[in-house]
C-alpha cells in the first residue's frame, strides 16, 4: 500500500516536471521567433534609413544600389503588413524615376530647353520627395517596431 502511494506521487512529481520543461521550451521557442521577427524587422528599416540617407547626401542612387534595395525588400509582406510592403515599393519606384532623370540630365542628348527644363523639375520632386522620407519612417515603423509590438515582446520574457 506504502509503494503504491510512492509511486503514484512520483509519478505525479515526474509529470508535473515534465510539463514544466515543456511550457519552458515552448516560452522559450515563442519568445526566440518574437526576438528573431523584431531583428528582421529592424534590420530592414535601418536599410530603409541607410537607402535613403544615401539619397539625400548623393542625391542619386545607383542601379546597383537600387537592384540591392530591391531584393532586400522582397520579404517585407511577410515582416509587415501591406501597407509598409506598398510603401517600400513606393519607395523604389521614385528612387528608380530619381535615377532616370539624373541619367538625362547627365546626358549630352539633352538639349538645354524646354525638355531638359522638365525633366529637372521631374528630378526636384523626386528628390524632394523622397528626402521628406526619411523623417517620417519612425511613424510608419513605430507600430512594429515600438509601440505595441514592444508591448508584446516585453511581455514574453521568461
């Protein structure tokens, strides 16, 4: 009778440890894809910072930078929601209108006139644009970066 009551207690000791480690793990693994999700993100919007701040100091872009920016934005659906993956192909989009027209302008085709007149003001607005880029960045990262999402990975700590 007294080794039935032992071992049924041991029993329960070994289960209740089992269980325990198992709910470790499992914190531990929820809070490692959190942690490696944060980095991801973040590592893109220092891109984003760095494309950008290339941009306003140069004011151009090369095209191997832009190729560069590209695919290291090919993952940005899967990291944010659309709305940051629409704004980083934005992004590119002006960047590459940007790179076109420093192109024309660097062209001796380009007759002084009218044409080269409007593609240097095409040239203004995207640099322009693009520069105003930078100070807003923090807003449209802020929710996944800071905000709830650092809520959220304050909240998982072991």
């Amino acid at each position: 009778m007294f080794m039935n009551i032992f071992d049924t207690i041991l029993l329960l000791v070994i289960a209740a440890s089992t269980a325990y480690i198992a709910y470790h793990y499992y914190r531990m693994d929820q809070l490692q894809a959190v942690n490696a999700l944060y980095e991801n993100r973040l590592w893109l919007y220092r891109d984003v910072v760095q494309f950008l701040g290339a941009i306003s100091r140069d004011g151009d872009i090369s095209r191997l930078a832009l190729q560069e920016f590209r695919s290291r934005c090919q993952e940005s659906a899967i990291l944010f929601d659309q709305t940051i993956a629409d704004y980083l192909e934005k992004l590119y989009t002006q960047a590459s209108k940007l790179r076109t027209t420093n192109e024309q302008l660097k062209s001796q085709s380009l007759p002084i006139g009218d044409e080269r007149d409007r593609v240097t003001v095409e040239n203004s607005k995207q640099l322009i644009w693009l520069a105003d880029q930078l100070p807003q960045l923090n807003k449209l990262f802020e929710a996944h970066l800071g905000g709830s999402f650092g809520a959220q990975n304050q909240g998982l700590k072991p």
